[in-house]
C-alpha cells in the first residue's frame, strides 16, 4: 500500500500549508510565460509543461535582490541592511533537474563564506519534487546521471498516478516528513500503480566529454571557435539556467543615498571579465562559450564533485540561434 | 536539503567603512591612501586575518567596488595603505575623496606570500610601473624582519621618471646599505637629471644578474613585462618554483561566488592571488 | 525544395571560383521546425544548406562580426527583404561596404520559398520600394489595437507589467542587427543611465532606450521577438516607431544603402504641431 | 488634516545661447515668473538626449521643459532641426508606452523673447499644476527600494 495525495484534494492542501503559515510556491502558466511563483489557491498550480520556462533558480537567487541600503552624511555612512524574506515555503511540483539545481549550487554558496541570501531560503525552503511522465526534445537529465525522477535535492517525492488523479507520496527528508504531516488527512492509502517514469535517451557520453574537456590540450582547439561561432552572446542561457550561478554586485543611487544590489550577470557578456584597463581575458564570444562549458563539467566538478547542469535543457530550449550544451556536448563526444 | 546551514549573522559582502587618514599622490593619476578601521570589530578581525599578498575591495557607496592589493605588510596592521591609479568609476570616486571622508573596505581575502618559508634566503623583487604596492608589502615585510634574510635585491622599472611610484620609499631604500635597489626606466622616459638606468626591466635584470642561489624571486607587472622577465629569469638559471607572482583579474565578490576571476579551473580570489611561476604555467595562458 | 537546390549550387560555385569566401545560411537544428544558422565555407558545408519557409532569422547581424570583413572579400548571405534592408542600413551607417556583401534573396508565401532576383543590394531597391508602397501585411495583431484603444495610464501599466518579466539577457539587442555599438549605453556606467539592475524600473528605462534608439532603423525582422526567453511583444513597439517615421518623414528604413538615417538628417521644413 | 499645496517641479532644459539668454533678459527686465522651474542650461537643443527628460521625469520631475533657438537661429546652424525630429519621434514613444506626453513641452525662445520666457513658466506651470503630481514611477521607485519578496 502506497500512501496517496490526490489531486481533487490539492487546493485543501494548499489552504491547510497555507494555513500553517507555509508560503506555497509553485509552477504557474501566465499568458506569456511557464514559471514557479506563490500561488493562493491548489487550481493556480498547473503541471501540465514538460518543465517552467524559467528555473527555480530565481526563487533562491533573484534576478536582482537589494543588499544593503547606505546614506551618507558628513562624518558617517549608516547602513541598513536587507534580509532575505523569512518564513517556511513549500514548493510543491518542481522537477527533478530543478531540484538537482539547487543542490548543486549549495557548495558554491557555501565553501568557506556562507551566502545568506541563498541559505536563508534554502533553509527555508521544503522542495516537493513531481517526476517526470513526460519529456521534450531537449530533455537530458539521463545523460548527466541524473533521472526524471532524481531525488538530488528534493525533501519529498511525487510519483504521479493514471489519469492526473494524483500522486504517491514518498518523503525523504525530515524536513518533507513535517511538511506532509500538516496534511496527513489528506494522504490515502491506496494501492494506486504509478505511471513508470518517461524515458528520456542519453544523448551524449558524460564521461567521453568530461575527459576530453580535462585533456589540457584541448582548451585551444579550434573546436570551440567552430561550435561557438554562431554565438550571439546574449545572456538568455545562462539566466534560464538553474545552476548558473555569477553575479555582479551594484549600487543604484545618486551621491548620498541608495541601494547596493545583487545582480546576476553572465559569462556570455563581454563586459564579464573586462579589466578597467581594456584588458579581456576571454575577449572573444568562443573563450566565453569555452569558460561556460569548462566551468560546469571540468572547473566546478573538480572543485565540488559534481556537475554543474542538472540537464533541464532549457538552454538549447531558448537559445535563439539553437546552440546550447546539449549540442557542444554531442560534437565533443563525436571528436 | 537534510539539514539546516549555519548562517553567519552578517551579510558577507558587506564591507568595513574606512576613514581616509592620509594620502599621497605618486605618480600622474596614481594616488596611495592610508585608511583607519572605524569599528575595532573589523580591525581585530584584520588584524587575525591579514598576511602580506592579501587583496581587498576597495569601494565608495553609490558607486561600487574595485579590487586591489592591500600595499601595507603584515607587520604594519594599525592602517590599511593602498595605492591606485584612477581609471574607472570607483578609483574616480576614491580619488574624489579626500582625507576625512569615508570609504570602505572588504577583506582581505585571498591567499598569501609565504614569507616565512623565505627565511634565510636572498630575495629578489622584480616590478613594473604601478605594480610596485604589492611588491612593496612584500619588501616591507621582510625590511622590518631583516635579519632574518640574506641579500635583498629590489629592480624596478616605469615607462617614465614621472610613473615611478612611492618615490620617497625609493630613495629611502637606496640610501640603505642593506637593500641593493636597481631603478630604470623605459628609453625614452628618462629625464635629464635621471642617475639610473634606462632600459626595459627584462633586459635590466639580465645586466644585474642576480643569483639564482638560495634565492626567492617576487614578480608583479604587467603581463607582458611578466611573460619577458619570466624568460630572463630562466636564462639566470632561476627555478618556476621559486619565482612568485600575483595574478589580477576582475572581480565582483571576492570570495568564489561571482564566478568571473577564475584562469582555467583557479579561482584568483580563492586560489590567488599569489601564485608560483609554476603554477602559472600550468595556467590555460590563452585565459590570463 | 528547387529554390534551395539551386542556391546550393550557386553556393559551391562561387566558393569555388572564389567570388565569396564565406556564406551565411541556414541549416537544420535540433528539432524538425528548426533552423540554425550556418556559415558555409566549402562544399560539403553547402550541402547542409536549407531553405524554407521556417528560415526566419535574420542574419545580416553577422556581418558585423569583427573582422569578418576586414579582409575585403565578398561574403554570401542569405536574406528575406527586411534582411535586405537592415543591410542598407548597415552600409549607410558604415559599418559595412555594401559591395563586399552577396545577397541571396529569398522569401516566402505560406511554406512556398522563392528566389529574389538579384546580388548585390543595389538591385532590389525596387522590391523595396514596392514593399514601402504596399506595406506587406504590417499584420494588425490584436494586442496592437489593444493598446491602440489604452488611456496613458493604462499603456503605462501594460508595458510596466510586459517589461516586469524582463531578465536583461540582452537577447534581444544581441539578436539585433542594428544593434551593433561596440559599447551599449547600459554598459557604460560613467555616468551609468540606465539602471543595470532587472526590477522593473530598469527595465523599463532599458526597453524604452532602445525602442527610441531604433525608430527610424527598425527594419522589423523580428529577431528581438523571437529571441526574447519571456516573451515581451517587443515588435509592438518597434512597429509602432516604424510607423512613425513613415508617417512622419516618409521614411521607410533600409530603402538604399546610401539612405540618411531619419533621426541624423533633417528638413528644414518638418512640420510638427507640439513646439511652443 | 491640513493638506499642502501641489508645487509642480519643473526641468527645463534650455539651450544656452537662446532660451537662457531669454530666461535672462526676462530675469534683468525684471518679468515675474513661476519659481517652479529649474534651468539646466545645455549648449544647444541638439545635446538634449531623451534620456535626460527620462531622467528628469523619474527622480521626480512634475513635468520637463525643452527649449531652444527658433528653426533657423541655431548658433550650430542645425542642432535645433535634428532635435526638433528627435523630439517628434521621442513624442510618440512617450505616448505608446503611456509616459504622459503633455508633462512634456517643447518650446522655441529667443534671446530677446524674455517675456515670452516668463509667460511660457508661467502658463507650463498651470498646465502641470492642473495635471497634479507626476507619481507614475512612484510605484516602480518603490519596488526597487523594497527588500525581494520571495
């Protein structure tokens, strides 16, 4: 016997989280674009994208977020600082590939000096994951080792049962276990089958690639010139990504008063590394593309052991040339 | 996630405020401050952390901050001495400053020389125009120990008589009969009563030929004088491990998060920004 | 099909008799209604080429590339009209020499593609200003006359609420060929004017920066559309602009590639019903 | 509760070698005028970037005036034409995005037109004064100064 929430019972759920003083987030579909936001009501939720157009990334690490506000006076600058928002949330119904996202950016938020910002929500923060019974074309969680149904930072797991009824419940965390336990009336048990995972295909060879990204000869080849080449640099892949991480930090203000904020910021820009001086590190769209690919499955991996991509795809999704890592990762393991 | 994160109770890139407690212009656009902690919180937590080689973020509210070395040694921690030529909004900004005025400071982060393991060797500092501050923490450090090294050797170059910085520290290490201090500058740069050399400090430095015996070489410059004066070094008969030099890049957090001062998988803020000639050479060179 | 198969063919001669050294194409991308765009150098390359009617990418941004055309040779590209016209405009603003570009025209009509007489620029200046007379169906969606029927306040709360979802990828100045400074106005920051930040305010100041750098250039490709990851209707308002110089100035932008740009030159005599 | 009286803030933005010099003589023939305005003198109509009256409007400009040398009397000989063109087009941005075109006005003063210089304040300063506070952007100033929500 499996332990079932069925979805009729969802906006009880939702009002009885709510009630609990749990802030409930969750995939919506809004006129013009798929995201995760707070939702009031169970029927606000919708489940039926293969995944949100945007990650979840931005729930925990806003697109922009004040830091701290300044004023200066003759002989004194007074701050205030800004917290990140406090209180429990659930976010019930994100992917596995957003949910691995957030786990793999917890070591980087965390070596050494932890990142309130970031921590505070994740502490915060119960994530219900909902397996995937349906996949797109760019779907590759498989090929980075993880799963539609990975369990990689989720506190609770849905497996969804036949005709969208709802799903089985399997709790993971203590902190999943609390969270279920405020709607436990809500649960049934029920010998419901689970419809099997889909099956998304491996499209490249993590390890092939990974090796060859490793190979110190190969960060000048002209691979990256050739693959790189129809780049635009825009910033589109790296800001849907749920594991791109960089940030720039700016104050908005005038002279004597103001806010210092932070702010993503990307690879992709040129403007990324430029020295005052003129000088550019990466000064081309390919060493940008290159530090993009080296920094998720060779740099990252080798400091954190582990990937930085869960897979969602959503770069080669937006891409508005049809690049993406997808793409880069199956010519490299072709070579 | 399994467990709750232990959470520092500040803001990590919140930076300590400063008061200008002096300044010193040193060359055409290139300014050095001495700076004072206004909270003894920050300055004890300075004071425990800094080692010579350290970087901060310098900044002025309202208009950001902007990275460089902390040019005062470990042995001098009552004030923080920078030095900075002027060139982007924040260095405009602390330029604009004057003594009295506020700024602030975030660090010191970053790794450091090992100067203890240089105990008992020759040292030799080789630097270019307005690299010499973080030279110059290094030489102090070792300047206040000085017994505790053998044959110090300081060359350094600018493009012109006019660019050379801490002119005054210059002569006071020249008049030292324990420093062996090697000036030139660029051909061309010179003026009429220049008593130095002139010429580019690769070459400079094949002239003087130091030894390369029991001898611990500090390199900061541009990186074109770096990549030349590497090759000279070599021709001396100077070994990669025993060649230090400190990498720059930009950087916006200095503590691994922002993602952008990494040279191949080495992040400079974490990593850095001192690093061995051989290490540096290990380096994807195409990224420096 | 033919269409494409002949222009393959074209593709590999002129590369081999060296009359172009490169061609900028489409090819097929990662899912079936998807089109890459691909840079075509020898023959097995031109093999790769497609062309139908979901090539819709302009690409004529390319050219700008530096040092594309540094060398002086001829580039090959292939282009729908409002292609052929944002490459006017890149000549009469300099960034390019009209005559080292080889036009390879085509457009369609429902999914049937057909050729554009003509190579180099200069020759479909009649098409274009057939075009300028009979506006192609500029298509009249339904949020264009909503907006139309909007009270100030109630446009100001439709972008604020459009320009909300803005992430500042810059994907839509990226995509865009006339978007080429080496140095946007958001990237300068002494003084910074625009807020670099992505609340809305920034965003709003972004977009209505560069919605007022493009009138009178727009040549509505509708690249910014298309790239935009959170679907602002940014043709909106490009269009709307476009409209505004034309009826205006007379202006329709991208006729020839020695046309004035429309805000750089003036009349003495531009009548105007606001100025005190 | 005693309520205050809306003062319009006014921007002008005035080329220097006509309006100013209109704002000038109308200060030495000593013409009364509405204190409402704050002259930003520029070298000529031509300078005025659009991001200027943005600018203005956003950090709490009730309305923004522009003014230059009449068409012909440009000291650059053109600056006042390529910004007459500027503004037509800039005019109907305003208006598609829902920025209130008519807080914006455009004018032509010359050096000796001093009493026009004075009567035009005047009469912009009514105009604003009728339309009330300009707090479009108050709602959007007030987001980025507050902490993230979620």
């Amino acid at each position: 016997m499996t332990r079932i929430l069925f979805s009729d019972k969802l906006d009880n759920c939702v009002a009885k989280w709510r009630s609990a003083g749990l802030t409930v987030i969750g995939p919506v579909q809004e006129e013009a674009i798929s995201r995760y936001a707070a939702v009031e009501k169970g029927t606000d939720l919708s489940f039926g994208t293969v995944l949100p157009d945007r990650s979840l990334k931005e729930l925990f690490f806003p697109q922009t977020e004040p830091m701290t506000s300044y004023t200066i006076k003759k002989n004194e600058i007074e701050t205030t600082d800004f917290t990140p928002p406090q209180g429990k949330r659930i976010i019930f119904g994100t992917r596995a590939c957003d949910a691995s996202g957030l786990a793999i950016d917890d070591p980087l938020f965390g070596w050494d000096y932890k990142d309130e910002f970031w921590f505070q929500r994740r502490n915060e923060s119960v994530i219900v994951t909902i397996a995937c019974t349906k996949s797109d074309d760019f779907c590759m969680c498989t090929s980075l080792k993880l799963a539609p149904d990975s369990t990689k930072g989720a506190d609770v797991l849905l497996r969804p049962i036949v005709k969208n009824k709802g799903w089985i419940v399997e709790e993971l965390t203590e902190r999943g276990r609390e969270a279920f336990a405020i709607i436990s009336e809500y649960l049934l048990e029920s010998p419901e089958p689970a419809i099997p995972t889909v099956i998304v295909p491996e499209k490249f060879n993590l390890d092939t690639c990974v090796a060859w990204l490793q190979n110190p000869e190969n960060f000048d080849s002209k691979f990256w010139k050739e693959i790189s080449m129809r780049c635009i640099g825009c910033a589109s892949c790296t800001y849907l990504c749920p594991t791109c991480h960089c940030f720039d930090i700016q104050d908005e203000g005038d002279t004597y008063s103001g806010i210092r904020r932070k702010n993503w910021d990307s690879c992709s820009f040129a403007l990324f590394t430029m020295h005052t001086s003129g000088h550019n590190p990466r000064s081309t769209q390919s060493a940008r593309w290159r530090q993009r690919i080296m920094h998720k499955f060779n740099y990252f991996p080798g400091k954190f052991s582990v990937n930085s991509c869960s897979g969602c795809g959503r770069c080669s999704r937006q891409c508005p040339v049809d690049m993406g890592i997808t793409e880069t990762l199956q010519e490299i393991s072709k070579l | 996630m399994t467990e709750n994160i232990q959470i520092a109770q500040q803001n990590i890139y919140k930076p300590a405020i400063m008061k200008i407690v002096g300044r010193h212009d040193e060359a055409p656009g290139v300014r050095t401050m001495r700076l004072e902690f206004q909270d003894p919180a920050d300055h004890e937590q300075f004071k425990k952390t800094y080692r010579t080689g350290m970087f901060g973020l310098y900044g002025v509210y309202g208009e950001g901050e902007s990275t460089f070395c902390v040019a005062s040694p470990e042995t001098r921690k009552e004030y923080i001495e920078c030095t900075f030529r002027q060139s982007g909004r924040v260095t405009s900004a602390l330029a604009n400053a004057d003594i009295g005025d506020l700024v602030t400071f975030r660090g010191p982060y970053g790794n450091r020389f090992p100067i203890e393991e240089f105990h008992g060797k020759n040292l030799l500092f080789i630097s270019g125009g307005i690299a010499l501050p973080p030279t110059r923490s290094v030489i102090w450090s070792c300047l206040d120990q000085r017994e505790k090294f053998g044959k110090v050797t300081i060359v350094y170059g600018a493009r012109t008589v006019a660019d050379l910085v801490y002119k005054h520290e210059l002569e006071e290490w020249q008049e030292r009969a324990d420093v062996d201090l090697v000036l030139t500058v660029d051909p061309g740069g010179e003026s009429p009563d220049w008593k130095h050399r002139v010429g580019f400090v690769p070459t400079v430095l094949e002239e003087a030929a130091p030894s390369p015996d029991n001898c611990i070489a500090v390199i900061c410059g541009p990186p074109i004088m770096i990549k030349f004066t590497l090759i000279s070094l070599k021709k001396l008969g100077f070994d990669e491990a025993n060649v230090y030099t400190t990498l720059e890049n930009r950087m916006k957090c200095g503590v691994g998060k922002c993602g952008r001062c990494n040279v191949g998988s080495v992040y400079v803020c974490k990593e850095g920004p001192v690093f061995t000639a051989a290490e540096v050479s290990r380096m994807p060179a195409a990224d420096l | 099909m033919i269409t494409q198969e002949r222009y393959r063919t074209t593709v590999k001669e002129l590369l081999a008799n060296g009359s172009i050294k490169m061609a900028i194409g489409y090819r097929l991308g990662s899912t079936p209604d998807r089109r890459r765009p691909l840079f075509i150098r020898t023959s097995e390359e031109a093999d790769q080429l497609v062309l139908d009617s979901t090539c819709m990418t302009n690409l004529s941004g390319y050219l700008v590339t530096e040092g594309l055309l540094s060398d002086e040779k001829k580039v090959g590209i292939f282009l729908r009209p409002e292609g052929i016209r944002s490459i006017n405009i890149l000549a009469a603003e300099y960034q390019l020499n009209a005559d080292q570009i080889v036009i390879f025209g085509f457009d369609s009509t429902g999914r049937d593609v057909r050729p554009l007489d003509g190579r180099n620029v200069g020759e479909f200046s009649k098409l274009l200003n057939e075009i300028k007379e009979h506006p192609l169906q500029i298509v009249k969606e339904p949020l264009h006359w909503r907006i139309e029927k909007m009270n100030a306040k109630e446009r100001f709360d439709f972008w604020q609420e459009e320009f909300s979802r803005c992430i500042k990828c810059y994907a839509c100045r990226q995509a865009c060929p006339m978007c080429y400074c080496r140095r946007c106005i958001v990237d300068s920051n002494q003084p910074q004017w625009i807020n670099t930040s992505s609340h809305t305010l920034g965003n709003f100041e972004w977009n209505i920066v560069r919605a007022f750098h493009l009138s009178g250039r727009c040549v509505q490709c509708g690249n910014c559309d298309r790239a935009c990851p959170v679907n602002i209707p940014l043709r909106l308002i490009n269009q709307r602009m476009a409209n505004e110089v034309l009826d205006g100035f007379d202006h329709f932008a991208g006729l020839s590639p020695t046309q004035e740009p429309v805000l750089a030159s003036f009349k003495k005599d531009d009548t105007e019903t606001f100025i005190l | 509760m005693s309520e205050l009286k809306f003062e319009p803030k006014i921007v002008a933005f005035v080329c220097t070698y006509c309006t100013y010099a209109g704002a000038d003589l109308a200060g030495t023939s000593r013409l009364k005028y509405a204190p409402n305005v704050r002259i930003v003198r520029l070298p000529c109509t031509g300078r005025i970037s659009p991001m200027f009256i943005l600018k203005a409007l956003q950090k709490g400009a009730d309305g923004v005036l522009v003014s230059g040398c009449h068409p012909g009397d440009c000291h650059f000989t053109h600056g006042n034409y390529h910004a007459r063109r500027r503004w037509m087009v800039f005019r109907a941005l305003l208006d598609f995005t829902g920025i209130s075109p008519e807080r914006v006005m455009f004018s032509w003063i010359s050096a000796a037109e001093g009493s026009k210089f004075a009567d035009l304040i005047n009469s912009v300063t009514e105009d604003i004064r009728k339309l009330g506070p300009f707090d479009q952007y108050q709602q959007l100033i007030k987001e980025t100064e507050s902490p993230a929500t979620l």
